[in-house]
C-alpha cells in the first residue's frame, strides 16, 4: 500500500451506514485489505481508481437488505428458477481497477455456468446476473460504477424511501428500468411498495403475506403467454 490518507464521509448520519474512505492505494494495498478483513462480512469494501471505501451497514441497512433477499428467495422458489446466491462475493478486475462487494448477489441465467464451483474468478467466469446494493446514507456512485465496469447486467439500489433497477445496456452503461431484466413479470414500483410496505405488522406476518402475493398474482402472471405485468 502507498501512502494513504483517511477521511470520513461527513454526509454519514448517526443511525446510517458508517464510512471510511481511504485514498492513493494501489491494488496491492487493496489485496491486503481484504486479506486483512478475512472472512468477516464487514466492513464491505469498494475498490475504484485508487479509492477504498469501508461501509459498515446500520440496522434499517440489513433491514432492507433482509426484506429484498426474501422477496428474490420467494420468486425463485415459487416459479423454480434456477439461482445460486453468491452474496456478498468480492468480485474484482485488477485490469478493471475495480471491486465490489454486493450486499446481494446472484447467479440466475448463468447458474448452470457456476454451479458446484468453489471460488469465483471473473476473469474466467461470468458476473453475478443480478446484483443488490442497499445505500441508507452512504452514496452507492462507486460500486455502481464497479458493477458497470465488471459488466453485471442488473443492479437494484435501495434506500430508505426509494427502489430502482439500473440495466446494462449495449454501449456498456446502465439505464433505468420500471421492470426486471431477470424477473420480467414484476416491476420496480411493485418492488419498492414491498420492500418500503410500513411495519405494521411483525416480519413473520409480512413474509407471509409475500409468499401468497408470490403465489397468487406473480406466478399465473409469469406464465401467461405475454408473462407481463
């Protein structure tokens, strides 16, 4: 690692995700970072151009990150698609001077390409299909840059009030969708009013209430000739 200086993101509130940004690091002071964290989920870390960013995730962070990896859990399982969730996978390109660590990710059209595998490369194996990044406080503009550098073809941001699907397209950036690359047959805003649904009643009751919408309104929906919404 070179000479690095740490700064704190001053934007961060008290109750919202925690960074720490640490500037001038060379890819090899990166590696070591990781090497460091080991196998400890936090603090996930952002790699772009020589900039480290370490965010600790708050309770309504993993709150809505919860309620988002139920909600793709429910549609896999209740339309059997094939899917295998990599989670908060470090993937990075050293030619790309990137990396990321999704707070969700997964392996959907390619799922056959990886499967049973034990480690992945992307040098060799193909991005996540859907990635998830959950931003409560903290600007998420770097790992959506990382994301679009390493090619993954869907990314949903979230954050306290709002939802939104970023799909890659051909010329390599990403545009804003009102539907699922992946899930076809559900939109963004059907997406943000689950996920932002107000706690009136327990999680439970919740996840309840989603898998009967999953089974009832999702999956004839999907198999209707047109499988739109």
């Amino acid at each position: 690692m070179t000479t690095a200086t740490a700064t704190i993101d001053r934007t961060t509130e008290a109750d919202g995700d925690q960074c720490v940004v640490f500037r001038d690091v060379e890819w090899k002071g990166y590696s070591t970072l990781l090497r460091m964290r080991g196998e400890r989920s936090v603090p996930k870390m952002i790699y772009r151009d020589g900039s480290v960013i370490l965010v600790s995730p708050s309770f309504a962070h993993e709150h809505l990150k919860e309620r988002l990896g139920r909600l793709v859990t429910e549609i896999v399982r209740g339309l059997k698609i094939p899917c295998n969730p990599a989670g908060q996978t470090t993937l990075r390109r050293h030619a790309k001077r990137g990396g990321v660590e999704g707070d969700l990710t997964y392996y959907l059209a390619n799922e056959a390409r990886i499967r049973g595998k034990k480690r992945i490369s992307l040098r060799v194996d193909p991005p996540p299909d859907l990635a998830v990044e959950v931003a409560v406080t903290h600007d998420p503009s770097d790992a959506i840059e990382v994301y679009r550098r390493i090619r993954v073809p869907e990314l949903w941001i979230c954050d306290r009030d709002g939802f939104a699907i970023l799909v890659l397209q051909a010329d390599g950036r990403y545009a804003r969708s009102d539907r699922s690359l992946a899930f076809p047959f559900i939109t963004a805003q059907e997406i943000g009013e689950w996920i932002h649904r107000p706690q009136n009643v327990s999680e439970t009751e919740w996840l309840d209430e989603l898998h009967d919408w999953v089974r009832d309104v999702l999956v004839p929906r999907a198999r209707r000739p047109e499988g739109g919404a």
